[in-house]
C-alpha cells in the first residue's frame, strides 16, 4: 500500500514537472556589435567583433554589379569573370594562392548572380592580416591570362552543351516568360552563342568597369578589435583606386495579364513537370517580410496537401522584382488536378483568416532559421551581406524578428492576394500533349511550345 501510494507521488511531481512548471524562456540570440569606417577611396567596411565565436572567422566582400549589367548579346559574361578569380594575381599564380589558402587554413568561394559578386573567405581569426592581404589581392590585383581564360570558357561550353535537368528546363522557361524583354530575360550563365562570343577582351574590360571600391562593402566578422581591424583594413584595402560609377538604368518586369499558359509536348514521358509562377517584391521592398511569410504558409500547406508530387514554392530577394513560383511533377493525368487543387490552397490562404497558431508556428520557424545563422561566423556575414547589397540598413538583424512577429492575419492575407497568383500567372507544364491537352482546355487557351 505505501509502495502505491509512492508510485502515485512520483506520477503528481512529474504530471506537474512536464505540464504545470513553464517552459524555460528561450535564450535571447547575441547580436554582434558593428563598428563600420568608409575609406578614402569610398570603400564601405564593417567589423562585427564576434568572441563567443572562438576563432572563426568570416570576411566577405560584395559588389554591387552583376549579371544584370553583362551586354545584352553577352549574356554569361559575369558568371564567366567569377570563375576567372583565384587563377592568378599581380603577384602569385593559382598554385601561389592554394597554397597560401592551405597554409592559413582558410577557403575563398565567389558567388555571381543578378545584384553582384560575393567573394567570401572562411577563416581564421588568429590570422585576419595575412587573410585580408590575401582577399585583397584576389580581388583587386586579379589577373585574367589567356590560358586561364579559355579553360574556364571551354568548361562553361562543355557545360551549356549537357542536356539540362527537366526541372531546371523548365524554370528557366518560366523566368524567359516572366522576364521577356528585361536583362533577367537571359540565362545568367548565358547560352551556347553568348558565351562563343566572349573575350578576353571583355572580361578585363568589364573588370575594369565594375570592380570598384566604391559600389563595395567589406564586412569582417571574428573574435578580432574593431579599432585595430579598421586600422589595418585601411592600410590594406585603401590602395584599391575607385572608378565611376556605373548608373543601374533597367527596364522593370511588368506584371503578367491574366493567365498564360504554355504546353511542351514529351511523347514518351509518363509524367509531366509543371511550374506556375509570378513576380516577387523586390528585396528593399517594405512588404518583403510580410510576403516571405504568406509564402512560407503557402509552401507548409502544400507539404500536406500533396506529400507526393514533389512540390517546391520558390522565392527570391532582388533589387528588382524576381520570380514566385511553385514546381512539381506528377503523373500526366493528374499534373492538371494537381494545378487546380495549388490554385484552391492559394485562394483559401487569400479568403480565408490564418489560425492564430498556423501563424505563430509559421513566425517562429523563419525566426528559427533566421537566428540560426547568427550562430556562426559565416552566417553572420551573408546576413550583413545581403543587408549592405540591398541597402536594408545596419539594423537589419536587429529588427528581422520583430518584423516577422508584426505580420499578422490581415498582413497575410493582403500578402497573398497581391503577390501569390493574383490577376495573372504564368504556366508551363511538359509532358504527353494527347494526355494533357483535354484537361488543359478548361483553364483556357494555351500556346505550344516547341521541344
């Protein structure tokens, strides 16, 4: 009897451990301090002192030109030029700069795409100078030598040569739609009659044009004085001559009217692949925050909805508006219905009130992620990169969270009605045209792509 009633004890304090005492409040995520210099020669730099971090270190550099500036028959130019870095300097050859990067621990990664160049050095925080000395003259003491140049253009060639992967066929397809007679029209990587026709004549020509301290941040993040980093820096990276520079004058993607719908024929394919999509706000735009979280609710919705037809719902951050879509794969007499019951779930989310527990699980999670990287030295610096590309201010980390937990019901729904599917869209769907036709028709007219 006395064993019972023991038992019975232990059940009361843990029923009361596990539902009666609150959660531990989680721990509050440490932001970094920013000290921030600009330079004589209009080079922005920021030090986020990180020694919690231990000895990583993370420096990045980002300019503010890319893709969108290559000429309009030289599309590929600027993804050809980033992979013309690390190859040689003024003063070391490729071996030179690999073996300096063994010798340091370190890695440099050179990222293009529409908005600029991203170089990103990981490192170590024990070794900052040799590592900022190192980055420096990669990126501004860069040589671009015959040779390197037709290895690097040969296997870009070789490359455009290889049939593409369906899914990426396809969304290509999309953004030639959405994008048709903007820069964000073309491959980013060009085609096979683009990049024939480059140079080396362009690509030092388009180095010199663009890569300047002036449309450039410096951002360094590690367990490093910010006094004494911005005194080196300066020592380092001042040299760097600053050009004109170069006015961003693009035509803006306009909206789609109505639905535009495009059939691929595939004969043989069992399946059809299908992508339906429209613009995004452009990155600096104030309702960015709002939209990102109707459409991260829009991508859980669509998980359980249709767990097997592989579906993904993408999204961009750009200086101007980029692509919204969402990409499947289903079997060819069901890829239609499948369409009906995404653009169903798009005008519940548009109708209907969001549960306030479906809204503050959708907030914590991109909070969640969000905060993850500030959890380390590299993730801290592609934040402060992105917020020194698209000008989103030095705050920016600061307040992310309490934007996301602002957005409420009526932001989504206003969200979704303006940005997901609204009053027009574009569809591209392949696979077998006898099968795909009939269900098509209902949707309204379509136009037949050639294969």
């Amino acid at each position: 009897m006395i064993r019972n009633r023991i038992s019975i004890l232990w059940v009361l304090i843990a029923y009361t451990l596990l539902y009666c005492v609150p959660a531990p409040a989680q721990k509050p995520v440490l932001l970094p301090e920013l000290n921030s210099k600009r330079l004589l020669n209009d080079l922005h730099v920021t030090v986020a002192s990180t020694p919690r971090l231990g000895d990583s270190m993370t420096i990045g550099l980002v300019l503010r030109y890319g893709a969108a500036f290559d000429p309009a028959d030289k599309s590929g130019l600027s993804n050809l030029v980033s992979r013309m870095f690390l190859k040689a300097t003024a003063g070391k050859t490729s071996k030179d700069i690999q073996d300096e990067l063994a010798h340091l621990g370190a890695t440099i990664e050179v990222k293009c795409d529409w908005d600029g160049f991203r170089f990103v050095l990981n490192g170590q925080s024990s070794k900052y100078e040799r590592s900022l000395l190192l980055l420096y003259e990669v990126v501004a003491e860069a040589q671009f030598l015959e040779a390197d140049f037709t290895a690097v253009k040969d296997s870009i060639l070789r490359d455009l040569r290889k049939p593409p992967d369906p899914r990426q066929r396809i969304h290509r397809q999309l953004e030639r739609v959405l994008f048709n007679g903007t820069t964000y029209g073309r491959p980013i990587e060009g085609d096979l009659k683009s990049v024939s026709g480059i140079t080396l004549g362009d690509v030092r020509f388009f180095y010199r044009k663009f890569f300047s301290p002036g449309q450039s941040s410096l951002l360094i993040v590690g367990n490093v004085s910010d006094s004494l980093m911005l005194q080196r820096t300066g020592r380092i990276w001042g040299p760097w001559v600053k050009n004109d520079d170069v006015p961003s004058q693009f035509l803006p993607p306009r909206k789609p009217a109505g639905r535009q719908i495009f059939l691929e024929d595939d004969p043989n394919s069992a399946a059809a692949q299908f992508i339906v999509g429209n613009l995004f706000p452009s990155r600096g735009d104030p309702v960015f925050g709002d939209v990102l979280l109707a459409a991260y609710l829009f991508q859980e919705r669509l998980t359980k909805l249709l767990p097997t037809s592989l579906v993904t719902v993408g999204y961009d951050g750009r200086r101007m508006s980029s692509p919204f879509y969402v990409q499947g794969q289903a079997a060819a007499d069901q890829a239609v219905n499948e369409l009906q019951k995404i653009r169903d779930a798009a005008d519940e989310l548009k109708n209907k009130t969001v549960s306030k527990e479906e809204l503050n699980s959708a907030q914590q999670k991109v909070i969640e992620e969000f905060n993850r990287n500030l959890g380390t030295t590299s993730g801290i610096c592609e934040i402060l990169l992105d917020s020194e590309l698209y000008r989103l201010g030095s705050n920016y980390a600061a307040i992310f969270a309490d934007q996301i937990r602002r957005c409420d019901a009526d932001a989504i729904k206003e969200a979704a009605n303006n940005w997901i599917f609204p009053s027009g869209e574009v569809l591209l769907i392949r696979g077998p045209a006898a099968t795909l036709k009939p269900a098509l028709e209902p949707l309204g007219s379509y136009q037949q792509l050639a294969p």
